[in-house]
C-alpha cells in the first residue's frame, strides 16, 4: 500500500485486479486520524502498479483542483 496526499488530504492506494479493467489501485480516502473508509472512492488502473500510482496522482489533480485564487483588486 501506498500514501499520496493532495489538497492537504492523505489517500491510500491498495493495488488489486479488477475484472474488467485489469491492474490497477484503488483509492482511499484517509481521515484525520488516519483511519480510511470502508470502500475505495476510485479504481485507477493501469498497466502495473507505478503507472496506476503515477495516473492516479493526475486523477487527484483534475478531479479536486487546488482552490483558486482570488485575484487582487486594484
């Protein structure tokens, strides 16, 4: 298992081949005391482990962008 965090908040990757899309990982969400939830948010596959991790990381990215910055009024 691996830890990735974005957005100040931590997830879990358990590797595990599913069914239908082959290898991949999937995603937990950890809470603050480091417990995670009952079932994965995601299933990110890929062709092994490190291509699953790396998409994975994109994932976060696109799905929970950073919060935007309020531009400065002048």
């Amino acid at each position: 298992m691996m830890d990735v965090s974005h957005n100040e908040v931590k997830y879990e990757l358990e590797a595990r081949d599913h069914d239908l899309y082959g290898s991949g990982v999937d995603v937990y969400m950890l809470e603050e005391d480091g417990s995670r939830s009952r079932s994965p948010i995601a299933f990110i596959p890929g062709r092994d482990e490190n291509a699953a991790v790396a998409k994975t990381g994109q994932w976060l990215k696109l799905v929970f962008p950073p919060e935007l910055q309020g531009k400065k009024k002048k």
